[in-house]
C-alpha cells in the first residue's frame, strides 16, 4: 500500500460515513418521529464528532506529506487536491466549535418550524443570534484574517468571492428590474383554477422524475415540508410536496430535485465514496436543477406535452390550448416566498438575503434588526409589504441550520444554467421536437457527458467553461430570459 | 470532570453512534432503495469500525481504573458494571476475529437466503462450518477456560448458564408434550376463511398498538419482510407484515414488537443514551414481547374485545362469537416453523435448537451431521417429518450471522413472561373485566412499573425475581398453558 493508498481507504470510510450522516438528515425530514428530535439532535453531533475527528485526523497530514503531487494522474491528483483543501478547512475549526455547530443545527431547525408555524419571530431570534455567533466564529477561523462572509461561501462555491458575486447580481438586477416591469404591465393568464387530487399529482410527479432520468432503482420519492435532494452515489432520495390548489408547486419541485438526483446518480462509477463522487459545487448543482426544471420543463416545447399529461391525470382542468398553460407555467406574479418565484424574479429574492447575510456575517446588522431589514429591502424591491413572518424572514430554513453563504449559489446556478443552455442548443438543433414529444433523453444525455459524469474532478468554473464552451458569465441568462420572456 | 463523568460522556457518544446504526438497519429493512444494498454494505462496515474501535478504545480501562466502584450509588454502579463488562468482552476478542466475524456473518446471511431459496443444505454447509468454527474460537477468547457455550449465552442472557436453561427446559418437555397431544387429539375450530383488506388490518394494527401503550410521537409502525423493533429512548420504531389470508399475523406481530417497543420508550428518562438506557436482556424483552402477544393479547378476555374490532373492521368474517373467536386464536395446528407456532409448540421448536447449537458448539456434533439431527429430533418431538430444508435446518436466520447461544432466551422470554402475569394477575384482580373492554393501561402501567422502567439497573433474573415476587421458573408458564389449553 502506497500513502496514496492508504490515505484514499481511509477517506472511502469518511465518505461512507458521510453518506450515513446524509442519510439521518434525510430521516429527520421524512420519517423521524415527531418526538425524537431531542435525541436525535445528540445523534447527529455524535456523527458530526465522528466525521470531524477523521477529517482533522494527523495522519491525514502525514498521508498528504508522503504524496508526491508530480507523480499523480489527473484523477488522482483531483482527490489529492480536495481532501488537502477540506483538510486544511477542518482542521482550522476547533472540533467543539463543529460539534456545536451540528447540535444548534438540529435544535433551531425545529424551533424555526415552530416559529414559522405560530408566526413568531420572537421565539426564532434567540437561536438564530446564537447561530450566527457561532457561524461568525467558524468564519474568524476558516477566513485566516480574510473577509468572513468569504471564508463562508467558499464552502458551497470554492473559488469564488462576496464581490464577485455582488458584480454579477449588480449587473443582474436593473435589467431583471426591466424585464419584471415590462411583463407585469402587460396582461397576465389567470392562475390556475380548482383542486388537483394530490394522490395523482404524486402519481405525475413520479413518472416526470423518471422522464427527466431519475432512477427509482437507487432512489426514493418522498414528501417534505421543503423539497430536497439527499445523498450520493447508489443512494440518492428526493423529496416532494402537494398542494391541493397548486400541482406545479409538486411538479416542479419535482424536476427541481430531480436535476440535483440525477447530477449524483449520473457520475461516474468509478468515484463512488471518494471526493469525486459527490457535485462539485452547489452552484453547478443548482445549475442541473434549474436547467431541468425551467430551461427544460418550463419551455414551450415540454410544456405542450405537460399539458397533455396534465389532461390525462385530472381532467378538463379548464385551460384551453398548449399556448395558454405555457403562459400559465410562466406567469409572473406578485409574491413573497423565493422557491414560488418566477425565472424572472427569483433571482431577485436571492439578492435580497444576499446582501442582508453579507451584512450580518460583516456585523453591520444585528438579528434583531433583521426582520425590519428583511421586510424594508423587499418593499424597496418588490413595491409591496411582506405581510406575515412566513412570507417574510421566517420563509427558508436556511439560516437556521448554518446554511451562511449559501443562497448566492442559487443565483449562480441560475448563471451557469444559462450557459450551459446556449451550448445544449447549439449542440442538440432538435430539442425542441425532443421536448414537445417528452423525450428528454437526449438534453439530460448532454448534460450527464457534459457536467454530470465529472463529479469533482474539475473547478466549478473550469467545468462550466468546459462544457459551456465560455467563461461563466450572466450574459446567456438574461438574454435567454429577454427571449422567453420580454 | 471526574473519571466517572469523563467515561460516562464518552459512553453517551457511543450510544447514539449505535442508535445511528440501528437506525440504518431500520432503513435497510424499511426504505432503502433495491440498488443501495453494495453501498450501504460499505456504509455499516464504517459504522461497525468506528464501533468497534470506540468500545476497546484504552481510554476506557484508564477511566475504569480510576474509578472506585465503591463511591458510586446504585445508578453509577450499574453503569460501571454494564461498561467494564463490555469492555473485558471486547478486549478478550482479537480484532481481527471480530472482523472475520462480521465479515462471514454478512456473505453467510446471502448464502443462507439462496440456500433457503433453492432447498440447497449441502451449498449452506460451508459458511455454516466456517461460522462454527469462528464462533468455537470466539466463545474460548470469551471463556477464559469456562464452557464455551455459556460464554456465548452470555452475550444474550447475562449470568445464565446452558445447564440452568437444560434444567427448566427438561422440566418443561414433558409436560408441553402432554398438553400438545391432548389438545390435538380433541375437535380444534377451523382456521379463518376469507379475505382480509390489508389496509384495513394496518390500521387496526395501529390501534392495537397505540391500546397497549406505544407511543407514536416516538415511534412509528411501517411493513417489512420479517416484523421487528428497533431503537431505544426517544426514537423507537416497529414494523409488521400483512397477508390478506391471514390478519392475525399482522395484528399479534405488531402487539408482539409493541410489547419491544414499550419496553424501550418506558425506561426511566434519566438512562437515555446510558448503558442502563436498554433492555437489559433478550429474556427479558422477549418477555415483554410474549406476555403483550399471549397472556394478555390472546386471552380469552381481551379477544372478545378484538372480535368486536375486527366486525368493525371488516364485517361479518364468518366467526360466530367471542367463544369460538377466542378458540380460533388459540387454535394448535402441525407446522414446521418457529415464528408461526402456538404457544403451546413454541418451546418445542426452541428446545431442539437448543440443544443442537449446544451440541455443536461443545463439539459434539458435527455441522455436517446437523441436518439429520435436526430432523431425527423434529420427527421424534412433533411426530411427523420434515418435509423440505426450509422447513427444517434452513428456517432461521440466527446460525448464519453468528447469533449462537440466542436461541433460548426466546424460551426464558416464555418462563419470565409466566412469572410476570402470575403476580400481575394477583396484583390486578379487575385484570379481566379491563382487558374485555379494551383497556390495557392498568397491565402495561403494572409492566412499566415492575420491569421496564429500571432498563439495566439490575440483573436478568433478579430483575424478574423482584417484579414477581419469586426466584424464576418454569412452574408459572406451566400453570397458565395448562389452565389455559388443558
């Protein structure tokens, strides 16, 4: 056994231990017990100690020491550079700090669903303040006298920085201003009218979750509060959620998931349970759900078969022709909740936390100034009053679990989606008959070549590039949003 | 921190790791997708390693070393009893036998269930010499010198030896032969007739089990191949089955793992995640188990009332009244099979395990000859013979993963379980009159009360001893089948 040997059988069981702590995050959403939350909580920081303790662990160091970088193929060298890269991450934040980090994760997740539920923000900011100073202090750790809300976003999108986020949504936002403006003065299709039994909506979001390639075979479809994807490798669940009054929330949500299943099932064998066999960023794993669901689901071409389908499982549901339900999927409207937003204001939403976050991890805004924050930037953006907490700071679980730094990868995969769009039609001149016939073999096909089956063996933008032919840029998304929508 | 205190948070850790893994095996039983099963493979083998290596961790002898037993109150003391036990169980283990342990107990469970699958002894052989083999050196690691088989038993039924168990079950053969032959020689009712809706039989299954104390709020009933409990604390979840043919193995299995389940969820809150935080044996869960399913689910008094729930589940079935209800219930039929056997057959079949795996491990019966021993002694304790491998030899899963000397705390679960309802039944005169109309709070609060509150605060058999008010014996059991069947 080489170093590299013996590092790679070690970092296999961390991987694997991983999986099982993805897997119980999973369970807490999905199965637990609604009493168990406590117990679980001490569960889930006995594994995070467990993890922590090898990814911080010497030999790690010694393995890595032993390893001459010259002597790697590229394959190797990818693993090398990931595991000394968390390694260096880990071994900076102090193990009781991580520990926890993951027990507070646990506990305030369930106090903000309380909260969310009762609308009372009051019994949400104490765990959320001490959320943030433990975050704080992670990022004091992590950033190395660097900027801290860097140090943070770096976890979820290596090699990126607060300012070149805040260059690509700037140059975003008044032309996504424009676009809203301009559709929303003009007239809109009335929404979607009556109920759609949720047994079939299930039923539908099923069989669109195989269309789009998720295999049922190592996966599960299951409902959540809030819709996710979980695990890699041979075991990837997704999660759903109905509505009686609106499928597109369950359909959607669906192909949503489905992008980021697909994204870990599609990678290559080879890097299962290594650092490869995981997406490579959450940027470039929004940038798979958002292209399966909007690029891909939201066109006119699918969704003239959607409507069919649609017709098939609930009845004449009142809407006329193909033309008509395109608009319907499409329509903007007012509203406060980000993951009901449109393709043209979404990203608008993600601004919003953004730049709050930004300040809180930077300590210009308190969390007890949060909410007045929260609801004056959204009246400033949207031109209208968040009218309960729900609609408002208690809308995203995110902040509750430690999620800081996350919500421009949203936006960011919204980014990169668009470049990769303008390739796979370049690539593919017969997309669009593909789609309008529900065939999505062969844009899901480009995409598994072209992103999917790489895991991490590239950078994110570097894969991007790649596939897309072009450095990352905003310019493909908003010109495909002033096509489709302006 | 003292000595004490330093070991106690280290043992919480390794708790909630294992409830971690027991809650994998739940998935795995549960919900696990069909194509996980080589991932998930890898993913306990992690969770065992790191299992392992926590409970022989040095750490631990330092701390034991440090403590002075006899500073520490009862609860400290069980705890310290409970731990240093473990641990010098652990130690005497070389690793690298356990490992070869889990290692075959894993490739001879598949190899059983093809073997079972195809009526193919001679393929089972093999793995089943070699497990012999392992555990042979494995229980002289364990016995310093002592029987071998006892140190097996051990692990299962604390301080009990094979020639106590040989004792009550010579006691016993006769008298269950007796009882055997003069039920079956009168008129038995006929078995059930009809169809039984099977979402209906789960949703009765979930009133049973809520009736005899099952908390949901932490715990939940799904369906798996073979019925089971799984968990301690705050998290304890069950499965059944169901057969359309056949609702009374759905409804006693679930009684049966409630009778598990309770025993967890009862245990005082302050043993949560602590060595005393268990069940403290097999015999002892598997009394609890039995005495929900038969002393109290199948008594003539508490049948009356389920024959008026199962005409309001599913109508008319056929059965005339509670008399003929009840007969029903406690029908005795000829069968091969452990798990399907009436309460009157049931030790029979252990019996004869018993004394095989004993036999074997004491080297005196080959594995190659164990399968026309099996059957020599099935024909001469039933009468009849055994017609095919999975009806005889290839039954149970037990041998293949290595759970030799676990047999017969299913038989001292029954004489346990005899001694319980002889002192419940003195303690509750309005016993009966409860169970008829439904309520089984006053048995399963005299339960929790007597035994399953104090989780491992003492030993097995004084455990029982205190509860009942006598030294335990088969006397009870004996009585109660007698009045009962006789």
């Amino acid at each position: 056994m080489t170093a590299y040997d013996d590092l790679m059988a070690y970092q296999r069981q961390t991987e694997a231990l991983g999986q099982v702590a993805g897997r119980l995050g999973w369970d807490q959403e999905t199965m637990m017990p609604e009493g168990a939350a406590e117990q679980r909580a001490e569960e889930m920081a006995a594994m995070e100690a467990v993890l922590h303790a090898r990814r911080t662990d010497g030999r790690i160091g010694d393995w890595l020491g032993q390893i001459d970088d010259k002597s790697l193929g590229e394959v190797e060298a990818a693993n090398i550079r990931l595991i000394r890269r968390d390694y260096e991450r880990n071994l900076r934040v102090p193990g009781d700090l991580a520990e926890a980090l993951a027990g507070l994760a646990s506990r305030a997740q369930r106090t903000w669903a309380q909260a969310r539920a009762s609308e009372d923000v009051g019994a949400y900011l104490p765990v959320l303040e001490e959320m943030v100073r433990l975050k704080r202090e992670q990022a004091s750790a992590l950033a190395d006298g660097g900027d801290l809300y860097d140090a943070l976003l770096d976890d979820f999108e290596p090699k990126t920085s607060g300012a070149e986020v805040a260059r690509i949504f700037d140059a975003m936002r008044p032309r996504l201003v424009a676009l809203r403006d301009k559709v929303m003065g003009s007239a809109q299709p009335a929404p979607l009218d009556g109920e759609f039994d949720e047994q079939k909506q299930m039923r539908l979001a099923r069989k669109l979750s195989k269309l789009f390639g998720y295999d049922m075979r190592h996966g599960r479809l299951d409902k959540a509060v809030h819709p996710f994807s979980s695990g890699s490798g041979l075991d990837v669940r997704i999660t759903t959620r109905t509505a009686p009054r609106d499928p597109f929330n369950c359909l959607y949500s669906t192909i949503h998931e489905t992008g980021h299943a697909a994204y870990e099932q599609n990678i290559a064998p080879e890097h299962l349970l290594t650092p490869l066999g995981q997406g490579v960023s959450l940027g470039v794993h929004e940038s798979q759900s958002r292209i399966y669901e909007n690029q891909l689901g939201r066109s006119r071409a699918f969704t003239g078969y959607l409507f069919g389908q649609m017709k098939d499982a609930f009845g004449d549901f009142g809407v006329a022709d193909e033309e008509t339900f395109f608009r319907i999927v499409n329509r903007l409207d007012k509203g406060h909740i980000r993951t009901e937003a449109d393709e043209v204001q979404y990203n608008l939403h993600v601004m919003l936390r953004f730049d709050l976050e930004r300040d809180v991890i930077a300590g210009k805004l308190e969390v007890t100034d949060l909410e007045e924050a929260w609801n004056a930037r959204f009246e400033k953006d949207f031109g209208y009053a968040v009218d309960k907490p729900s609609n408002g700071l208690l809308q995203d679980v995110h902040w509750s679990v430690g999620l800081w730094g996350y919500f421009p990868t949203y936006s960011l995969g919204n980014v990169y989606a668009g470049c990769l769009f303008e390739a796979l039609k370049l690539a593919r001149p017969q997309l669009e008959d593909e789609l309008a016939a529900g065939d999505l073999s062969g844009a899901t096909g480009w995409l598994r070549e072209a992103v999917q089956m790489h895991g991490g063996l590239m950078k994110p933008r570097d894969l991007i590039a790649r596939a897309s032919g072009q450095a990352p840029s905003e310019g493909p998304l908003l010109a495909y949003l002033d096509e489709k929508f302006g």
